[in-house]
C-alpha cells in the first residue's frame, strides 16, 4: 500500500524551503520535503557570494547563510525532510513513486504537491558549438561547485560564453582564485545577467564584455588548447573577419538555465513554451488538480527573494486545497493573461477573478532593451495598471500587482505591453 502525507514538496532548495514554512502556518503540518541530495539548500550551498536577502530580511547575506535562514524555519516547524530521495515520477492523482538509499523504492500518495525542483544549466550539447570536445569546458555552475565546494581550481587561463548572472559571478570568482579571464562573449547585443554584476564582477576587474560575439570553434583534442570568438549580425550569423583566437585552458559556459520539468511531464502537466516551466493559474495550481509549482521549475527568477515570496505563495495556496478552504466558491470567471508589445512570457496565464480576493501578481521577462518605457495592463478598451519605467531589460524580471478593488475590472483578456521605442 501507499504511504500517504498531506503535502509533498519536492526540492528541498529555496522554493521548497519557504513553501514548507508557509503550509505549515497555514495549519499543514503533515508536509513532507524530498531533496535528492544530502543536504538541503539548493544551489545556495556554492553561492558562497553575497546579495541574497536584502528584500526578504532587509540585509545582504551569502548564499549558504540565506538557505540556513529558511532550513532553521522548517526545523524549527519539525517539517520531514527526506534527503538523498530522488523522485522518480509524479501521476496526475499525485501518486509519488521515490528511492533512497534508507528506504528503498516507495510509493506515497499525497492530497497536494508543490514543484520546487529548480533548474538546470543549458550544457554544450544544445548550443552548437563546432569542434572537438576536449577536457577544460564546464558549465558556469558546474565550476562554481568545483571552486567553491570541492576546492578545485578547473584552469588558469579562461574565457566565458554567455553573460548570465553565475558566468559574470565565475569571472570574478576565478579571477580571485589567481585565473586569468581573457573576456566574456554574450551572443546578445545586450547582457544576460543584472547590472550589477556587470559592474561589481566584470567591470571592477577590468575583464571585457564582447557583446555580440559568440564561440565559433574550439580548438584542441584532449585537452582544451583555445577558442575562436567571432562577431554575430542581427540574425546571430557570424561575421566572416571578425574572427579572433584566444588562447585558453578552460571555456565557461554560462548560455541560460532551463527549468527541471522532466517530473512535470510525467505528471502530464502542460507547458509554457516559453518558459519551459508548468503553465499556472493565479493561485499557482498547474493544469493538474492539487499540484502547484513555484520557484525555477515555473520560471527562472534573477534574485532568490522572488523565489522565497512566490513559494509563500504557494505554500499557502496548497494549504487552502488540502484543508478545503481553496474550494472555488462562485462560478469561476476565467481570464487569460497575454504577453503582448515587447513582452516574453507572462506568470500566471489565467485568472479567476470570480474566486480570489488577494491582489494579483502578474511578472514577466520583456523582449528586449527598452529606456523611457510605460508597462500597461490591460482589458477590453481600458488600462488596468499603468507603469512608468526608466529602463527595462531581459536579465530582470518584472512584477506588476494589481489590486483586489481593480479586479473586478476585468472584463476579457488581460495583455500585458510595453510602450516605447526599443533601443
């Protein structure tokens, strides 16, 4: 027979952490997190940098030390953490099939679930990269392990692919380490990762940007001997004489992260194929009854804090099914919420405006670079929320909120645009 719990939360990282602690003050308190490796935390255990925290406790923290913030919290509730448990599949009913070295292969049914399994680095494989595949290229994060958790230098002269947040962090971590980072191409005409790193992590160590640029070959057989960078037009096609080599023992690569979505498939959840993560409604219920999904999985956020606060949210939503209280009591009055003018993706994609009385959250990635830009939210004829912006850019996720008292303003699809010239 199967075990049973009330809450099953798999991935034991921040999204799991703070979903956990949210049911559980809700009234849950037969939750269950399930963490394949032996320790919980997430990625935050190799972040050893600081910048985490400052919206949710109102002060700059590493990595390791926000995780331990939230871990103190579900110890503190007496939360069940199984670690060294890999979930295996997930049915539609939430029947969870799971193994670990202490128990064995089991099966436990749960009343709800809460993805929160984050997301993985995209590997070589899916960038197309010509050349041999010698030893001396990693992934951005899979460095930042070795640096910072196995002590681990990969290689002393390096160049990066990709601007992301953990490639522009590595830059500056390898150049602490005593690397040389020769440069850091991004096939983008703009960065992928916040300003700040930019600057904190590229620009204070005098390590170049090359802005539409990409790898067009690698040269070496068994190990890695150097890298040609090239110069991409409009269409990301490289420019024939721009080609320059470089000499180099280790290539980073740091090209965008994906959502972990394989357990999401064996639920037979639809995806965003923008995303790549679940599609949810504002309650952030997939199109699975009972199974919610917050964090990476759903999306990829560029600060930790938005996890932590979009996992309270939907803690607490999976708190109200299992106890009832989430039951829809009028005739659902659903919307569609549309990512329009310069705009990428939007979270959530429907809205029952009939059954919820909490204001809206509704973030989005836009499509390009835009400076002096107005974020307009929209139905029928008339503007709900309007939004005035100095810039706005990929690397940054953006949150609108609208008010209970407007929802009832809602009369069709909600669109979210960007007016404004893009630069």
């Amino acid at each position: 027979m199967a075990e049973k719990t009330a809450l099953a939360i798999i991935g034991g990282g921040p999204a799991g952490l703070a979903a956990a602690a949210a049911a559980y003050d809700c009234g849950i308190t037969d939750i269950t997190i399930f963490e394949r490796d032996n320790e919980l935390g997430g990625i935050l255990n190799q972040c050893i940098h600081n910048g985490f925290g400052l919206h949710t406790f109102g002060e700059e923290l590493t990595g390791p030390e926000y995780a331990a913030r939230f871990i103190e919290k579900v110890k503190e509730r007496g939360i069940c953490c199984e670690t060294g448990s890999m979930v295996l599949s997930i049915s539609p009913d939430r029947e969870i099939t799971v193994v670990s070295k202490a128990k064995g292969l089991r099966v436990i049914q749960a009343d709800a679930v809460i993805l929160a399994m984050g997301c993985r680095e995209r590997p070589r494989g899916a960038l197309n990269i010509p050349g041999f595949r010698p030893q001396g290229i990693y992934t951005a994060g899979t460095a930042q392990k070795l640096v910072n958790c196995e002590g681990f230098l990969p290689g002393k002269e390096v160049v990066i692919l990709g601007s992301g947040d953990i490639g522009l962090i590595m830059a500056r971590r390898m150049t602490l380490e005593g690397a040389h980072v020769k440069a850091v191409a991004e096939l983008m005409p703009y960065s992928g990762g916040l300003k700040r790193n930019i600057v904190q992590c590229l620009d204070d160590y005098k390590i170049p940007l090359l802005l539409s640029h990409t790898v067009v070959d690698i040269k070496g057989k068994r190990k890695l001997e150097g890298v040609t960078i090239a110069e991409v037009d409009a269409t990301s096609t490289p420019i024939p004489g721009t080609e320059q080599y470089y000499e180099c023992d280790t290539l980073l690569l740091s090209c965008g992260l994906i959502p972990e979505n394989e357990l999401t498939l064996t639920a037979g959840i639809k995806i965003n194929g923008m995303t790549n993560g679940p599609e949810v409604d504002d309650r952030l219920t997939t199109s699975a009854e009972g199974i919610f999904a917050c964090g990476n999985v759903l999306h990829v956020h560029d600060l930790v804090d938005f996890v932590s606060e979009e996992a309270g949210r939907a803690g607490r939503n999976a708190a109200r099914f299992i106890s009832g209280e989430g039951a829809k009591e009028h005739e659902p009055d659903i919307h569609r919420v549309i990512a329009g003018n310069g705009v990428r993706y939007t979270v959530p994609c429907t809205v029952d405006t009939a059954n919820t009385d909490e204001e809206l959250h509704i973030r989005f990635r836009v499509r390009n670079v835009y400076k002096g830009c107005t974020i307009t939210v929209s139905t029928g004829d008339g503007v709900i929320v309007s939004k005035k912006k100095r810039i706005t850019v990929p690397s940054e996720m953006e949150d609108v909120i609208i008010k209970p008292d407007k929802l009832g303003a809602i009369t069709g699809d909600i669109t979210v645009s960007i007016e404004e010239g893009r630069v």
